[in-house]
C-alpha cells in the first residue's frame, strides 16, 4: 500500500518544480521586461534569462524595436483655405520600458493617435505653397511636436514623413497654369537678355569699326570672303570711294 505521506510529498516537489520552472524566463536582445512585485515595480530584466520569485512576481515585456506605421489619410484645410487628403508613415520605438508600461494604457496606439492629431495640425499652420515646395519643413515641424508628446510616454519619434499629398483637381489645374505662366515668363526674360547683349556686342563692335581705320574696309573684305564660297552665286561689289580718293593719292605719289 501507497504511503499518503510519499504521495503529498510528491505532490509537493513536482509543484515547486513547476513553479521553479515556470520562474525562468529568458528576453531576446530586443526586449525589456518590467518586473512588478506586489503590485510594485522591482526591477527592469534582460536581455537574457532571469528569475522571477514565483507567486510574487509579474513581468511585463516591451519589445524596443523601431516600429513603422503608415497613418491613415487624412483630411484637413491648409491655412490658406484649401481641402487636402494627406497620408504619412511614422518611425517610432520605445526607450523607456517603464514608462511605457505606468502611464499609458497602450503606448503604441497613444503614438498614432498623437500623430495623426499632430499632422492636422501642421497641416492646418502651412500654405499650400509651403506644402508643395517645402515639405521638409512640415516634416520637422511634426517631428517637433510629436517628440514633445512622446517623450513623456518613454517614446522616440525617429521619423515622420508625408508620403501623399492629394489637392482638389480644380486646384491641381490652377498650379498647372501657374507653373506654364512662370515658365513662359523665364523664356520672355532670357529672350530678351539674350537680345540685350547681342545688342551691346553689336554696339562695340561699330564703336570698334568707327574708331580703328580701315576696320570697315577689312570687315568687307571678310564678308565678300565668306559669300564667295558658294560657287553658285555672283556677286557685284562695289569698291568705296575711300578706297579709290586712297589709290588716287598712292599714283600721285
């Protein structure tokens, strides 16, 4: 016959072996385990193994890895009175476990959330012209305010980005016209500092020609050098009367 006495102890061992086992833990090198005794915080754990005191001890654990979310689109006015439709993606990881765990319910879904209310915001403090050509600094001006809200939950903001920006197509057709205007504009005005100084060169050019004697004379000479290599022309020139007042002097002498 069994002795009950063996039995219970029995019992016994193969429960505080379960427990001794069931106190084991082992945290990946990413994670963070937040230890509450009685209700109160003891220890942060890992990474690697631990123990826990069994029946006492509860632990919690945060993963310190970079999560990255896309925010959902959306819809707000600019400060200059237009609709947009914006999304953006958001880089976000814990640095302090405990924090993490004592003063928000869910850290991860605080951080949206805060984002989310953070790019309306920003969104609604810039032009459409400062959203189009300046988008880094909207980028900044949310990383800004997020890592102020962050930072009391335990949590870095890396990064934020607006990935999308959606305009009304009437809005998208006056952007349209206005970029062909400026483009047209910056051909009328190197068209027309192209003419000025072709128009100052000509201008040097005569001044030149005026004063050095001769210059006239030897500028024809070149052009009738020039015409003359079509061979399929006939050219009449007419000799000036500078140069037959200059043969006429040379013979006298």
């Amino acid at each position: 016959m069994t002795n009950p006495v063996n039995i219970i102890a029995t019992v016994l061992a193969l429960v505080v072996l379960a427990l001794i086992i069931r106190s084991f833990r082992i945290n990946q090198e990413y994670q963070r385990g937040v230890v509450f005794r009685l209700g109160r915080i003891a220890a942060t754990k890992g990474p690697g193994w631990f123990w826990l005191i069994p029946l006492i001890d509860r632990v919690y654990k945060v993963d310190l890895r970079t999560i990255t979310y896309a925010l959902a689109t959306q819809e707000t006015v600019t400060r200059d009175g237009v609709a947009v439709r914006v999304n953006a993606v958001l880089w976000f990881r814990a640095v302090d476990p405990i924090k993490v765990l004592t003063t928000v319910v869910d850290w991860r879904s605080a951080v949206i959330q805060a984002a989310e209310t953070g790019m309306r915001d920003a969104i609604g403090q810039s032009d459409l012209d400062q959203m189009l050509k300046e988008r880094t600094t909207i980028n900044t001006r949310l990383l800004e305010l997020l890592a102020r809200t962050c930072e009391q939950w335990g949590v870095v903001v890396d990064a934020v980005e607006i990935k999308d920006l959606d305009i009304p197509e009437q809005m998208q057709r006056a952007i349209a016209r206005e970029a062909e205007a400026i483009r047209e504009k910056r051909a009328r005005i190197i068209k027309a500092e192209g003419e000025q100084d072709a128009a100052k060169t000509l201008a040097d050019a005569a001044r030149i020609i005026g004063d050095v004697p001769g210059a006239l004379e030897l500028r024809r000479l070149q052009t009738l050098t020039e015409i003359g290599v079509e061979h399929n022309s006939t050219i009449i020139a007419m000799f000036p009367t500078e140069l037959l007042e200059a043969a006429k002097k040379l013979s006298k002498n």
